[in-house]
C-alpha cells in the first residue's frame, strides 16, 4: 500500500493522507489525484506550516490569524502563510485614545490617535506660574467686588464710584462706602499675594477678604 499526501491547491499546504487507489487500468500502479504527492511532508513545529511546491516539501511559518500593528499604529490581521511584513509587531501599542493632557507651557489637549502621549505630558495641569497666580488672585477679587456692588443695584464697583460726586445723597453715599470698602479690600489683597504665590490655598485666601459694609441709609 502506498500512501498520498495532499495538499491544497491555493496554497500549497499540506491537508490530508490517505492510501493510494490502484489503477483500474494498470494494476502495478497508482492512482495520484491532482494536488497530491508520494513524498511524505515534514512535521512543522508550532506555527510552521508543510507546503508542497515544485516538487518538494518545505516549511514556511505559519501566522494565520494574529492581529499586529505596523510603525504608524495600525492594526492588521495576518490571512496568509509567511512572516509579518516588515516592521510588523504583535505587541499594541500604547492605548492612550481620549486621554487629556497637558503641556508644560499649560495647553491642554486630547489624545486622538494611538500611541504614547508626548515625552513632556502631564496627566494633570502643571502649577500655575507666578504671572497666572496673580491674574486669577486679581480676577476673583474684582469678581467679589463688583458682585458686592451688583447687591446694592450698581453694574459694578467701577460704576459704583462713578457716582461719588453724585448731587443724589444715597447714590453719592453709596459710592463712598463702596469706594471705602473697595481700597480695603486692594489694600489687603496686595499684603496677601505672595502668601498665596508661596503656597496658600486661594479658598483661604478668599475667605479672610474684608467684608463689605452695611449700605447706607440715607433719608
């Protein structure tokens, strides 16, 4: 009995064995179907695959069904014997797709690409600068007080003092207290900062502000 190794036609790989039929017309010789052969196929190691092409057996590898990611981060799926292209990798890469970060100079941006983040990136804002500490520090007090003079019915510090010399008696009274009130409040806030800068939390900083006087009541 003689056995036949086949293989397929596409890619050459070795599929099956069985024994040869003899020939109806020749009973000293077999029948040797198409895509088969005589010559027994090596035996492949895991991951190998025994391909028969022009007359002989070889051994290709064999990465049918691994996904890789070549150099520019795209993902791919191997659907034919033989190594990954050049470059190819298994491993993914770094998934940071939808990850805010900052710069140091204090831009912030969102991740939209895989990859790794860029070498300088913080995953939070970095400290604000001596500069910004002062803006913010300088903003928040002019907010409190343009809403202190918002409660008594003026646009905002600034339009409240406009009426200081206002011939109407609560208007002008008004202005005086907030005027009062508002050098104060300058007067600590510029004492306070570089206790901020150094590191106080500007919550606490906020809170000790000066607090704004009774509106006075004029008849």
């Amino acid at each position: 009995m003689t056995t036949i190794y086949n293989y397929s036609a596409i890619t050459g790989e070795y599929v099956s064995s069985e024994i040869a039929e003899i020939s109806p017309l020749d009973p000293e010789n077999i029948l040797i179907p198409a895509n088969a052969t005589v010559i027994a196929p090596p035996t492949p190691s895991k991951g190998e695959v025994a391909i028969f092409l022009n007359g002989a057996w070889s051994i290709e590898l064999d990465m049918r069904g691994i996904n890789y990611w070549m150099p520019d981060f795209s993902m791919h799926y191997q659907n034919s014997i033989g190594p990954l292209p050049e470059g190819a990798t298994t491993t993914p890469p770094e998934n940071h797709l939808g990850t805010i970060y900052w710069l140091p100079d204090g831009s912030k941006h969102l991740m939209q690409t895989y990859g790794p983040l860029p070498v300088d990136a913080l995953l939070s804002p970095p400290p604000p600068t001596k500069q910004e500490t002062i803006d913010l520090l300088t903003s928040s007090v002019q907010s409190s007080l343009d809403a202190g003079a918002a409660l008594w019915g003026y646009d905002n510090v600034i339009s409240a003092a406009s009426y200081a010399a206002s011939t109407n008696k609560q208007y002008a009274a008004d202005a005086a207290a907030l005027i009062g009130w508002r050098d104060e409040v300058w007067t600590w806030a510029t004492a306070q900062f570089p206790n901020v800068i150094a590191g106080e939390n500007p919550e606490s900083f906020m809170a000790t502000m000066p607090a704004q006087p009774a509106q006075p009541k004029v008849s």
